[in-house]
C-alpha cells in the first residue's frame, strides 16, 4: 500500500488555465481563479523556432559540438510553474467523487443506456464524514484498524483513473496500413494518489516524517509542486485535464476543438529551456538576493545555501520566457522515451522517442526521460543540462511534472 497517511477529504479545489498571449486559450478556460488562496494555473507562449540540441556537457568539446544539430520545434503553451499540490488536489478529489458517486448511485448519477454519467452538482456535495455515506461505500472505505486514526476514510488505493486514447504513431507506421483503428486503442488504470512515502524511501537514516504527513495534504504547501507522482499519474492528469477541462469547456462554449494536455517532449523542454535562459541557474546568481529565510520558505532557492526541501512555485525570479524553475526546485516528467543514442536518428522536425508502452515489462522500454535538477541536487546539478531517465512507474519526492497544451490555430 502506497501511504499509511490519513487521506484528507479537502475542497474541491479549481485550478484555472490561461494565457498571457493567447486569445484562443483564454477561450478555452477561464483566467479568474475561484479560490483567492490557490494559484490559477497559467501557461506562456513557446513559439516556433529552430535550436541546437544535445549538447549535455561541455559546449567547448569537439565531441560534444558534434553531438549539436539544429532543431526545429513548433509552438505550444507550456505551464509557467511545475503542477502544484493544489492543482493536482483538484485531480484525486474528482477521481474520488467519480468513484464514490458511482458507488452511491442515486441522485448521484444519471444512466443513458450503457453510460453512467455523474451528477456533479450532487457529487461534489458529498458529505465525507457522514457515517451512513461510508456505510454505503463498502470496500472504499477502510476499517479503522488500518487507519492511523482509527476512523473510516476513503483508501486512496482506490482511487482509479482509467486512460483511453488513441495511439498515432503506432496506427501511423507502414506495416499496421489497413488495419482497424480499434486495434490502436489504448486502455489503462492508474492509481492516482501520491506516493507520500517517497519522502522516507528517499533518504534513509534521515528524519522526513514531517514531510511524509504533511507535504499533500496541509495547506501550507499546496502552492509547492506536487510530487511523489509517476509518469503514469502525471500522464493521467494531463489525460484529465484534456477531457473534463479544456475540451468541455470548448464544448460549452462552442470553441474550436482539439485542444490537448501532455507532458511536453524533452526537445520540447529543452528548447523552453534555452528561451527562458535567465532561469539557468549556471549563469549563477552572485548575491544572495532573493534567498529565503528559515521559517519562510516561499522565496527562491539559492544554490548552496541548505534549501532541503521544495519550494513555492513562483518563489524564483521568472526566466526570459515567464517560465519558473527550470533548473531546480524538482526534476520533471517528459514524456520522450530514454534510448542509448536516441540523438542520431530523431527527426530534427519535432523530435522525440516513443518506445514500448505503459504496460511494456522490458526495463529499457519503461525508462522515461527526466529533465532538470532538484531541491536535493548539489549545485552543478542545478542546472536545465541536468538529464536522467526513471522508471515510468517510479515516484519520489524531488519528481514533479509541468504541462505543455496544444490548440488548434
């Protein structure tokens, strides 16, 4: 079982997506947040241009300039701050009103031929202490000898998200010409609360309780990024946010369709990255302005001066390009597959690596690319060239993800 913490029945919180330049965005979700004390979610402009990627070590290296080639990226919208506790609070809490409205029936769900769909006006007045609700919810509730409270709560182990989307680049390649699009049609579950565990598997000999019990569920950090998430559960929120997000929304509001939430691509990232060059923090800063203060810990990291934890998310100084923390504060998800030599035979028109699938049992084909460095990396880490893959079910406490969202133009 992922976590022996309390799961904490919060609000449902509203996470609100808009852009800085982009008029079709701010179409598509609402610019005001609704909740006074949770950021909104924004995303900045990425425009289309040509870089030089692949050089992720000593830009004066023969070897490594050869390594260079000129890419050419088309435009998107990326999340200015990595997806915060909050924002992916908002995720677990309509995953679990789904589930326990569906448990409940009634009032709570409407039936048109094989399609329950939820009442979410009811579902999201769900009284969670209520005892004749958790009475009705059988084997979603814990008994309380398994609780550190010794009350009936929800188990987040039963929170499930089911994934269905539609593989193009399979479906797109030569040999499957002719055969049913059904036979491209991808299906999985994920759990998808946060491994708050990650905070004592991390480090051993080494006392993070406090941030085991705390760091989701407490309020005070639910503007720091969330993490403890796998790229499955980071793929999932995406997933979400594209379906019951930006695509109802545009449906409501009669815009135009086809917008997506992903994970950006490492070429993606990396070409960010290289436009937000301010926040590369090997430019270093030389003073120690910006510097939090022990018992503030809402301001900029500073390299080398004992940050040991995450920090808020806006807490830095924006990059060129409006982008938070790209170098540190958590590594990050991308959704390019880690290949041995990938770079000699990627597109240079949009390039990315997509090997094997969420189901794949070869350890080669489930290794994702992750970008950036982290809270706990020494300075010489905390830098956007800072590369590594993980396993895409592996969560841990300096692990976190950003959005990137494609609109039809």
């Amino acid at each position: 079982m992922k976590t022996l913490l309390l799961f904490v029945s919060t609000s449902f919180l509203c996470v609100h997506l808009y852009s800085q330049k982009s008029i079709s965005l701010r179409k598509v979700v609402s610019k005001k947040s609704e909740i006074g004390a949770t950021l909104p979610m924004s995303v900045v402009e990425i425009p289309a241009g040509t870089f030089f990627m692949g050089n992720h070590g000593d830009s004066t290296s023969p070897t490594s300039q050869e390594q260079q080639r000129p890419v050419l990226i088309s435009g998107f919208y990326m999340s200015a701050t990595e997806v915060t506790n909050a924002q992916y609070h908002e995720f677990v809490n309509w995953v679990r009103d789904s589930v326990v409205a569906k448990r409940l029936g009634g009032q709570y769900v409407s039936v048109a031929g094989n399609d329950t769909m939820i009442n979410w006006k009811a579902a999201s007045k769900i009284n969670y202490s209520d005892p004749a609700i958790l009475a009705q919810l059988g084997d979603l509730v814990l008994d309380p000898s398994r609780t550190i409270s010794q009350k009936r709560m929800i188990d987040p182990d039963k929170l499930i998200y089911a994934l269905e989307g539609f593989n193009y680049q399979e479906a797109a390649k030569k040999e499957n010409k002719g055969r049913d699009a059904k036979d491209f049609v991808y299906r999985y579950t994920v759990q998808v609360y946060p491994d708050t565990l990650a905070w004592m598997r991390d480090f051993g000999y080494s006392n993070n309780e406090q941030m085991a019990v705390n760091y989701f569920s407490s309020a005070k950090y639910q503007n720091y990024p969330v993490v403890g998430v796998s790229w499955k559960q980071a793929s999932a929120y995406c997933d979400w946010m594209t379906k019951h997000k930006i695509l109802s929304r545009q449906s409501k509001h009669r815009g135009s369709a086809g917008g997506k939430a992903r994970l950006p691509t490492e070429a993606e990232w990396e070409y960010a990255a290289s436009l937000n060059a301010k926040d590369d923090t090997k430019k270093a800063q030389t003073s120690n302005e910006g510097a939090d203060t022990m018992g503030n810990n809402t301001k900029a990291a500073v390299p080398g001066e004992g940050k040991i934890f995450p920090v808020y998310v806006r807490g830095a100084k924006k990059g060129d390009f409006g982008l938070f923390n790209l170098s540190d504060n958590v590594s990050e998800w991308t959704t390019t597959s880690y290949y041995e030599g990938g770079e000699n035979f990627q597109n240079r028109f949009n390039p990315d690596i997509q090997w094997g699938t969420p189901e794949s049992e070869s350890k080669a084909q489930r290794r994702k690319v992750v970008r950036g460095g982290s809270w706990k990396d020494t300075p010489t880490f905390m830098t956007t060239e800072n590369r590594s893959f993980e396993d895409l079910d592996a969560s841990h406490s300096y692990l976190g993800f950003r959005i990137v969202v494609n609109m039809p133009e």
